[in-house]
C-alpha cells in the first residue's frame, strides 16, 4: 500500500504573541495537497495571522510551521492594484520581479486573466473596473506563476452578494484545473461550506472544530440551495457559536483579574 503524501501545510503546536498577547495558542492542523480549507472565527482569532506564517511573512514564537519555501500566491480583501496600469501590467509585475523577460511576462499574464474571465480587460485600469473584475485580476495577479498554494484573506468581504457567488464559481473552477491547495480566510458560515473541502473554526487563538463539508453533487448554486448545504452550514454556525461564547468567557475572567 502506497503511504498517505505528506500534508503541503501544516502547523504543529505553533504559539504566537503580539505586545503580550496570545494570537494563536499551540495550534495544530494539516492540509494536504489540492484541499481548499476555509479559516472561519471572530475577528482577533488568528485566521490573518496563519496566512502570513504560511507565506513566511510572520515567524512563530514555538512550534513549527511547515510550508512550501516559493510558490505561495497571496490575495487580501483590497486588491492592492497599480491605479495607473493596466490588468495586464498589474498581473505581469510579480514575473518582472522574478526577471521573466518582458514577452513571457505579458503571455504569461494575458493567460492568467482569460482564466479568470478577463481575456477582454487587459487593457483597463482599475478605475475603469467594477469591484469584481478589480478582485478578478488580483486573483489572476496569484496565480500568473503557477502558486502550489494560494492564500485569501477574506478577498470577496467587500463585495455585494451576487459578485460574491460568481467569483466563488470561479474560484471553484480554477480549483477543478488542477490540484490548488487553498487556504481561505472568512467571516461567512455560508461561503466556507460553499466553497471549502473542511472548515476550521477558530478560537481565542486555538482550533476549535474540525468539520468536512460534503458536496455530493458538486459546487454551485445547486449545492447552495441543498439540504446537504443547509445541514452542515447548522453544524459549522452551532461550532462557531460554541467558540464565540468560550471566547466571551476568557474575556469575562480577564475583566475580572
């Protein structure tokens, strides 16, 4: 029998402290190869704080973070474009950094943005984008160099609700083309089971649920209306719940210190 591959990222008994303060708390989880996994938990848990150990941004007190050393792609909820450029020249900068010549950086680019449904665009600046196609090239922006793992801090958070499940079906689909590790940051019960293989849900720094979303039928609007859909999105809100009250203790106990 063939052993089970490696996970891509993983955290092992990992603490982090900033000013005095406990963000993460020897927090522990794995994530194999191609999964998408959502981080879901109040604001202050820690979800921002794993994405940019696991870009190497950030570097644990104690414990032990695990990650490929390159081929990291990073999308946060501002797109963070070049006003001045264009979609094309704003997906090409990362590869003119890595000293791609200019002719593969704009192939390579122009490629990108058709993945993301932005063939026609790559002429336009970002103030002649809507919030969507804005959020569209700064996708294609993390994947123009082929990423083994693509990270997203709540990218979707400032988008109205029908430009949020578009951009979700394409997120699905650029999954389905190859074997994307995800790790995704948000705030809704909803999009986490609409898009993630797992969701973690986060406490006062630790995890605190583990659950698997099964979609038997696929992703997408029909998923989204399922009774599937529905009955996880109970278990992950009654997890989260759970957490948020623990949370609400510890800080009842530290007012009271």
């Amino acid at each position: 029998m063939t052993p089970p591959a490696p996970p891509l990222v993983a955290f092992d008994t990992v603490t982090r402290r900033f000013d005095g303060e406990i963000v993460l708390d020897s927090l522990s989880f794995a994530v194999g190869r191609g999964e998408f996994v959502a981080l879901l938990g109040p604001s202050g848990c820690g979800k921002s704080t794993v994405l940019r150990l696991v870009a190497g941004l950030d570097r644990p007190e104690s414990g032990r973070v695990a990650a490929p050393a390159d081929g990291i792609g990073y999308v946060l909820q501002d797109p963070t474009l070049m006003p001045w450029a264009s979609a094309l020249d704003n997906v090409a900068l990362p590869l003119r950094f890595d000293g791609v010549t200019e002719r593969e950086a704009r192939e390579r680019a122009a490629h990108a943005l058709a993945r993301v449904g932005l063939a026609d665009a790559a002429a336009k600046t970002p103030r002649e984008m809507s919030g969507g196609m804005r959020m569209r090239t700064a996708v294609a922006r993390a994947l123009v160099a082929d990423p083994r793992v693509l990270l997203m801090d709540e990218p979707f958070a400032a988008l109205d609700e029908i430009t949020r499940f578009r951009l979700g079906d394409d997120l699905t689909r650029l999954r389905a083309e190859g074997d994307l590790t995800i790790l995704f940051v948000t705030h809704s019960v909803f999009e986490a089971v609409a898009l993630a293989d797992r969701v973690l849900v986060m406490g006062a720094g630790h995890l605190a649920a583990d659950l698997p979303v099964v979609a038997p039928h696929g992703r997408g609007a029909a998923f989204r209306a399922s009774a599937d859909f529905a009955a996880t999105a109970a278990r992950v809100s009654a997890a989260l719940e759970a957490a948020m009250a623990h949370l609400g203790r510890l800080d009842e106990a530290a007012r009271a210190l």
